[in-house]
C-alpha cells in the first residue's frame, strides 16, 4: 500500500472541508427558515408564559407618556427662548437708537441680556446723561469758562511781558471769575517808565 502523498493530503483534507460546509450552509438556511416561522408561530405562547405583556404594556405607556412630555418640553423651551430672544433685541434695539445719537462711554448691550444688569446699566447711563446735562447748564458752562480764562492766565503768563502787565492782566482774570486773590496793589500800577 502506498502512502497518501503530502500534496494528496492537503487537496483532500480542503475538499473535504468544502464539501461539509456547502452541505452545512445548506442546512443551516433551511433550519434558519424553519426557526423563524416557529418562532413567529410561538412567540406570543412564549411572552405569556414569562408573563411580562402587563409590563410590557406599563413600559410602552411610561415611555410614550416621557417622550410626548421631552418633546413638549423641548418645543415650549424653544418657544420660551425665541420669546426671551425676541424681547431682548426689541430691548436691545431701543436702546442702540439712542446710543447711536447719545454715544455712551459705558454702554454694552451685553448687559440688556441679563435683567440683573439693566439696573446698574441704566442707573450708569442716566449719571451720564445728567453729568451732560449739568455741564451744558450754567453751571457747567461756569466751569467752561474758568477752563478758557485759566488756559488765557497760562498764555498770558508765559507771554513775555513786564511782570505788572501779568499781574494787571491776571487781575482782570482773576477779578472776571470771581477768585479772590492776594495780588500786591503795587504789582497792579502801570509802569511810569
């Protein structure tokens, strides 16, 4: 008797395996058909038996009952954010009308967001207003001048004249803008010379 060669061996050990899985797959499939109608055909015998159809019944209604309320509460949250939305720009509108002629230092609409903001944002911006309103005022005005005449004493000072036109001409100032002053009489006299 010969021996099986090697590459005998291997061709025949392959074929065979091919053989058995084709004939496999075949039974498998058919097996695979046959489960799925008994297992359709026993399906609702097998979920009685494990008695869970009540509480299946109890999950299907919980988890209806809890997507219908996310997605209620997701569309009342959008509705809730388009109105909050919706009001800040209106705010935020209104009161960029009024930045763009007032031109406010402190003014950042970021703060109409928030409502904890709007009561130092406004309190800020009406001092603001009423410091402009103060300063266009006679008084304001009084300090205006003082700005000017101090700016003319300066000039004046640095003019190059006698030291008795400077302090004439101080005196004057000083006299217009109501500050009193120790200026020597002496200093006030015109030059004889």
């Amino acid at each position: 008797m010969r021996p099986i060669r090697k590459e005998e061996m291997e061709y025949l050990y392959n074929d065979i395996k091919e053989n058995f899985n084709d004939q496999k797959d075949i039974i498998k499939s058919n097996m695979i058909e046959e489960i799925d109608k008994l297992s359709s055909k026993n399906e609702i015998k097998f979920i009685n038996k494990l008695n869970v159809q009540s509480k299946m019944k109890t999950v299907k209604e919980a988890y209806d009952t809890y997507h219908k309320f996310v997605n209620e509460r997701e569309l009342t949250e959008t509705q809730l954010k388009t109105k909050l939305d919706n009001a800040i720009q209106t705010l935020t509108d209104q009161v960029n009308k009024w930045h763009t002629v007032r031109k406010w230092k402190e003014y950042d609409s970021d703060d109409l967001k928030i409502p904890e903001n709007h009561k130092p944002l406004f309190n800020t911006l009406c001092r603001e207003e009423t410091e402009k309103a103060y300063y266009a005022s006679s008084k304001g005005k009084l300090l205006k001048t003082l700005e000017k005449e101090e700016k003319r004493a300066k000039h004046i000072l640095h003019s190059g004249q006698s030291i008795q036109n400077v302090w004439l001409h101080l005196g004057n100032i000083y006299k217009g803008c109501k500050i009193e002053t120790l200026i020597p009489t002496e200093m006030l006299q015109l030059d004889n010379k």
